[in-house]
C-alpha cells in the first residue's frame, strides 16, 4: 500500500504518518513534509526520487507527473488501464494527503502579489481532485481533524465506499473553496470586489433544530473562525432565529466601543438600548422602553455579567443573553432558569462583545442574490454633521444623538429612534412611511409611561415633508439628526426653526431593508 502526504497544515502529520507506516503503508513525502516526517525518524521516499524525475522551477512542478497521477487515477477495474500502468511502471497509490498552500493567510499577512501568486497551489488541487475522482479506489484525505477517524477506519479495515465517497465529497468542497477564494481575491483587487462571477463559501459550523420555522431546515454555516472558536456556548441550543437576533443585538451592543452599553432585540429589531455608568442602569433603562417586547427577547451585554446585574436579568423572561463574559456566581443564579440560553463572544483579554466586521453584504432574492459593501457608521460621521437651524445642540444632546443616529443606522426602515439621557425611548421601524414610524413609537413610549420630553430624534433617511418635524416637536424632541437630501429640505428646516429644535444634516443615508 502507499500513501502519498504534501500538506501545508502541518498539524498532526507526523503521527498520521506513524500510524500508516504501522498499517503497512509506504510513504511518499514532498518539501517540507517529507521534512517532518524524515526529522521525526519517519521512513518516507521523496517524490523526486519515486518519480525519477526532480523537481522544477523553484518547486513550482515536483507531483505533476504520469506516476504521480497516473498512480491515483487509473481504473483498478479496467483491464486496459491495468495494463498500461504495468507497461509504464505506474504503481497504484491507494492514499492521498494533501492540503493546499495558505493562499488565504498570504492575502493576509502581505499586499505584495508575486509572494501571493506563489502561494497559489497547482500541484495540490491536482492531486486532490485526482484522488477524489478515483474514490471508488482511493481514499483522499483534506483536513486534520479527520487523521484519528482515518486510521480508526484502516484498524478496523472499515475503509468502505461510503466512508471514501464522504471524504471525496470534503475534498471536492475544498478545491471549490480554495478557487472560489483566489477568484474573489482577484476579483477585489482588479475588480473594484465585483468581477463577472461571485463565490460565496462558509464552512458548517453546526446545524440547527431547523430553520425559522419548524418545517424547514437551518445550519450556520462561516466565513472564518468566528463562530467556531469565539462563540462559546454557555447553556442552551443556538436556534436560527436566535443567531440572526444575536447579529442584530451584538452589532448595536458593540457600536460604541468599550462603552457600558445593553442592547434588547426582538424579531431583528430593537426595543430597548441604553449607554449608562453601569451595565446594570444600562440594562434598566433599555427595559424600560419597551418591557412587553423584551419578553421573550435576545439580550447584548457589552461587558461581564455579574451576579448583581444576573439577579436584575432574573426578573424578567428573556430567551437568549449575549455578553463578553459571565461569572460563576450569575450562573448560579440563572441556573433553574430552564429556558434562558446564555452565549459568549469574546476576545482575548477583555470582556467585551466582539463580533466579526464582514466587508460585504447580501440577499437573497428568487433566483439569484444581491451584493454589496457592508454598511456602517463612520466614526465622525455624527461629528461631521452641519446643523442646518438656528438652534445647536448641547454636548450631552450631541451623545444622544449619536447614539439614535447608530441605533436608527442597524434598525429596519423606515426607523425613527428617540433618545433621551443616552437611552432609548421609542422606536419604530419596518413602517411604510416615516411619519407613521414615528406615530407608531411615540404610541408605544406613551404605552410604557416614558416621557419623551427633552429627547432627541434620528431617521436613517431623509424627511420627505416636514410633519415629521411637527409631530416631534408635540412630543418635546429638542434635537434631530437626518441625512438630508430631500426636495423639501427647506420645510423641514423651517419647521425645526419654527419649534426651536436643532436639526442637523449627516448627508449619508442608512437604508435596512
């Protein structure tokens, strides 16, 4: 039997290949590989020297030859195949190990584009694929994580079909997502991110009970690391729904740095924030926008959860809380809570909320998708905003308006967010039309007995006609944020005017539809 082993991921080789030697296997290595293994007192025979034939072009051509491939593909049970391998010396090679060069960690690390077009492997995708196509004889392994089931299955000559066709399927997989991602590099950088094709790949992390609704199914599938090593689950099963309400409450939580900031999300959307001193006051006065809402609701905590602030937590049924960190003794506490799910998104050394910040964006629409860049808040981009009344807003009006502008940002349109003392007081969204997101938020902060006198006002886009201002203004709005940009601009600044209310212009609208 003989194996042939090039991996780039050198983890875990060198007692993979023990093992195979054990089993009987003679071992064909290349570079640093053969390297590994030969340091590690580990019998393997050099392609060069397997081949007759050395290697060229700076390693650019060593495994691209007839006993190489000819060894993976040919048909064991065509006779004429058989044939032709004897009448050429091909001997069959029955196992291949190769993962590819780090292409992705290159892109990384350096902009210089001869070291990444070096770092475009050829001669491993070729076998790969090779190997995979002849599964029916040859057993193609990818990926680390599946050297202990491998051997597991050769102990117990368990090296079935099925077993084969699995890994053909995860070696196919990683072909097509190594060249998917040398595509969209290519594509970024000549194509301005958008060439004539598109390739998205995520490797899966878990499957879900089921989708968004019983009767379909759901995974989490993803781009990198993220979800595998920086998602922890602390209790409970990460449900669809819970993920994507997890997206929406983690980016908001998240908008504001290491700030003391509690977002509560219901459906995708908010219904409670708040920026105090504490997480604690900020958890109180997120819940106080909108306690009907929050029930049943996802939590973000932008920081470690404590017993004190788990014991405020506890009086409310809540489905999902989302921080940087726990202590034992708030588990403790939200121990008998049978329903509460509890996860993690962190960073080394700090206890804040992290979440990946993807560069681009997509949806899915019937027969195809569309693609974007990624939406996002400049870090000035409040600062930056010319007051276009006679009125200015106070410092601390300026941080609630910040604040409502961000939420306003990451809330479904059309959105109006209230603020007052760096809380959220109302919200609307999703509405039809702007003045009715309003209506439909004070409504609600009437509902909860908020008074939303002295607060300030955002909307992700502009103010088609000034009865938006109006209506604010009835409800004691002192400030308003908008990106401009309508015909009636004018109006609506004489309306702000009109009820000494600053208004200012961002000029960057933040459509979420």
């Amino acid at each position: 039997m003989r194996a042939l082993l090039s991996v780039s991921d050198k983890r875990g080789i060198v007692e993979f290949a023990r093992d195979l030697v054990t089993l009987g296997y003679e071992i064909i290595s290349t570079g640093g590989t053969l390297k590994a293994l030969q340091e590690a007192s580990i019998p393997a025979l050099e392609v060069s020297s397997y081949t007759q034939s050395p290697e060229l072009f700076g390693g650019r051509v060593k495994t691209l030859h007839p006993k190489i491939h000819g060894g993976i593909l040919y048909r064991r049970e065509c006779a004429q195949d058989v044939q032709e391998a004897e009448d050429f010396g091909i001997k069959p090679i029955t196992l291949v190990c190769v993962n590819l060069y780090p292409f992705y960690e290159t892109t990384k690390r350096t902009q210089n584009f001869d070291e990444i077009i070096e770092n475009i492997d050829i001669g491993g995708p070729s076998m790969v694929r090779a190997a995979a196509k002849a599964y029916k004889d040859v057993l193609v392994i990818t990926t680390p994580d599946d050297y202990a089931s491998t051997i597991e299955v050769l102990k117990t000559k368990q090296n079935t079909l099925a077993f084969r066709q699995e890994m053909m399927i995860k070696a196919f997989s990683h072909t097509a997502q190594y060249d998917a991602m040398i595509a969209n590099y290519m594509n970024a950088r000549f194509c301005d991110g958008f060439g004539k094709q598109m390739f998205i790949t995520a490797n899966k992390v878990f499957q879900t009970r089921y989708g968004e609704n019983p009767h379909q199914k759901g995974a989490l599938y993803a781009f990198d690391d993220f979800w595998n090593n920086q998602f922890v689950i602390i209790k409970g099963e990460p449900s669809f729904n819970n993920l994507t309400d997890i997206n929406s409450a983690v980016r908001l939580a998240t908008s504001f740095g290491s700030a003391c900031a509690v977002s509560i999300v219901k459906h995708g959307n908010p219904c409670g924030f708040a920026m105090k001193e504490s997480l604690l006051e900020s958890y109180c006065a997120a819940l106080a926008c909108d306690r009907v809402s929050a029930y049943g609701g996802v939590v973000a905590v932008n920081g470690q959860v404590d017993k004190t602030l788990a014991l405020e937590i506890n009086k409310t049924f809540i489905e999902v809380l989302v921080a940087g960190d726990i202590t034992q003794e708030a588990l403790e506490v939200f121990a008998p809570k049978k329903r509460l799910k509890i996860f993690l998104t962190k960073q080394k050394n700090t206890s804040e909320l992290f979440l990946p910040n993807d560069c681009f964006d997509f949806k899915h629409i019937s027969g195809g998708f569309v693609y974007q860049q990624s939406d996002s808040v400049g870090d000035d981009e409040v600062q930056k905003a010319v007051c276009k009344s006679t009125k200015t807003a106070t410092l601390s009006q300026k941080i609630d308006l910040e604040i409502a502008y961000k939420i306003a940002a990451l809330t479904k349109s059309n959105c109006v967010a209230y603020v007052k003392d760096r809380a959220l007081v109302a919200i609307g969204m999703g509405m039809t039309s702007r003045v009715d997101a309003s209506r439909a938020a004070l409504a609600k902060a009437k509902d909860m007995g908020l008074d939303t006198k002295g607060c300030v006002l955002a909307s992700e886009a502009f103010f088609p006609f000034r009865d938006s201002i109006d209506l604010a203004a009835e409800s004691g709005v002192c400030a308003v944020i908008q990106p401009g940009g309508s015909l009636r601009d004018e109006e609506v600044i004489q309306a702000a005017n009109e009820h000494n209310i600053a208004l200012y212009f961002s000029g960057v609208r933040h459509f979420l539809h």
